[in-house]
C-alpha cells in the first residue's frame, strides 16, 4: 500500500498574531510555522497503514521557510520519502496548491492519498476534495478510521451530530483525515538532526497554474469584553447573584 501525504504550513498559534496594514491577512513577516495538525495526523495514519500492512509514504511540501523542517520530522517519524514542491507561492490558494499537488503526484506510484481534512488558517476542507476531482479518484472525507481487507478499504466518517457512517472503495482514492487511530507520534530532536544530515529532500518543480479561489476582504481581532465578575460568597450567595445576572440579561 503506497501512501502519499501532501501538508500544509500554518501559523504556530504560540506566536503573538497581527493583522497586515490592509487588514487583509495575517502579519506574516515574523511568524513561524508548523504542520498543519490534521495534516499530522494524515501523516501518522499513513505510518500505522504502513507497519500494518507494508508499502511506502512518501510526504510533499509546498517550499516554504520552514519546509525542511517538517519533511525531516516526517522522515525522522518513518516515512520514506520526502519531496519539497518548488514553483508555487507560499501564500497560494487551495486550488492552486491542489493543481501543484497534482503535477508532483504525476510521477508518483501510490494507491491512497491522505490529506488533512482542513488547515487550520482557511479552515475550508478542500484539498482533497480537489485532489480527487483533478484526478478522477473517489473521495471521502472527515475519516476517522480505516480498515484494509484485501484490496478493499472501509472507512468511518463523521457527519454534524456524531453521526458516523461507513463508507467501502478499492484504491486509487483519497481520504481527507480528521483523526488518526492513535496520537501523532513525536520526534525526537535528536533524530531529526540525524536525519538531516544523513538524507537530502527530494525536489521537485513544478509550473504554478493560478486559479480563482475564496478572497479576503477584511479581517478583525476579536473584541475585548469586559473581563470576568469574580462572585463570592456562600453558595446561597453565588447562587442568588447568578440568577439575578441572568434574569438582567433577559430583560
């Protein structure tokens, strides 16, 4: 089973964020990044179909400061290859990153794709769902377990509610993952420095084919409220005061 993973760069929410001078996207120039953390949990869940099952995982990247990084962790974690995918802007819309993924996968050998089910910065699903299209593969998404008899897959997806559902396909596919069955696994530092020095990324460029995708207008920090009410007293106390903060909110 030969298991390709693209992922995604966000912005590491330990960072202090800011909005640009046209209020139109993030302050990127100091910011740091990370795997996106569904698209960590593709990657493992592609590691467990490996050691189950054999085969391959190869990771790609859109080229970005902090690319090596994460392809190095994704080698250090087992995978087998790791290709940087050059020629595409860091900032590119989905759809942009889902023709550049496609043009890598051409001389790729693999039966699943596994994609993060969304990124935490546009929060908008559909990588995969782009991939499978561009490729003519069947899709599902929001997959939270995968099972593998034969050349058959069963997968369990999650609709609004917890309603789950399962679904059966036989590779080629693509599955949009939204957990893995167990926690990502970590890395020690020390092997990917190991790493690092003893593999080279692979690379590889290909043409950016710009296309329409969702645009912001503008973006807002959230509003402040008025900090918390610290209510003391005996529980009769608290409670009263409750109720009649509660009772002034609805009048």
């Amino acid at each position: 089973m030969n298991i390709v993973v693209p992922i995604k760069l966000v912005p590491d929410l330990v960072e202090e964020l800011e909005i640009n001078e046209d209020g139109t996207d993030l302050d990127r120039e100091f910011l740091s990044y990370k795997i996106n953390e569904f698209c960590d949990h593709a990657v493992e869940e592609a590691l467990q179909l490996k050691e189950a099952h054999g085969g391959t995982v190869t990771v790609l990247a859109l080229e970005r400061d902090e690319t090596d990084k994460a392809l190095y962790t994704a080698l250090a974690k087992g995978a087998d290859r790791a290709i940087r995918v050059t020629g595409v802007d860091e900032a590119a819309p989905t759809r942009t990153a889902a023709k550049a993924m496609c043009q890598a996968l051409a001389g790729i050998d693999y039966d699943l794709i596994l994609t993060g089910v969304q990124a935490a910065d546009d929060l908008d699903g559909q990588l995969g769902v782009l991939l499978a299209n561009h490729l003519s593969l069947p899709h599902v998404s929001v997959v939270s377990d995968i099972t593998i008899e034969g050349d058959t897959l069963s997968v369990h997806k999650e609709y609004s509610g917890g309603l789950m559902a399962r679904f059966e396909l036989t590779p080629k596919a693509v599955l949009g993952i939204q957990a893995a069955r167990q926690t990502p696994r970590y890395a020690p530092v020390s092997r990917v420095r190991q790493i690092m020095k003893e593999t080279e990324l692979e690379e590889l460029a290909v043409e950016e084919e710009h296309t329409q995708g969702a645009s912001v207008r503008r973006m807002y920090t959230p509003e402040r409220g008025e900090g918390a009410e610290m209510l003391e007293g005996s529980t009769e106390e608290v409670v009263e005061k409750i109720a009649a903060i509660l009772n002034a909110s609805r009048s």
